[in-house]
C-alpha cells in the first residue's frame, strides 16, 4: 500500500449512515472527482461524488478498520 495516498472526504445526507461519514478513497480518485466531478469508491465500497468538508464527519469505521488492515 506504499503506492497509495488516501485522505478522508466527505459524502452527501441523505438519510443513510454511510453517509453520516468522512470515507476514505485513494487521493487521486478524489483529486479527479473535484476537477472531472466523477465518483470515487471508498475503502468501504460507498460510492459518491466528493462535495463537503470532510472534517464536519466523523470517519467512516469500516473504511478505518480496512485501512488499518493494510497498513
């Protein structure tokens, strides 16, 4: 996993508890969703279009459990 650079990010409300969470994504899937507007997979499998500040959300547990196991 050394290749890979990932940063948590934020997903839309809409009532679901994935999407209460900042997931974690590779950052040069994020960095093409804000230029492109396309959706990035998280660690968790959610699938969303990057659009809030990822601070405002606590991170997604499964995502950080995942991430822990490859690191």
């Amino acid at each position: 996993m050394s290749d890979t650079a990932l940063t948590t990010v934020p997903v839309n409300t809409d009532g679901g508890d994935h999407d209460r969470f900042s997931h974690w994504a590779r950052k040069s899937d994020i960095t093409s969703a804000h230029v492109n507007g396309t959706p990035v997979v998280a660690l968790c499998g959610k699938v969303w279009v990057p659009s809030r500040d990822p601070k405002k959300y606590p991170v997604c547990p499964d995502c950080q459990r995942i991430y822990d196991e490859r690191s």
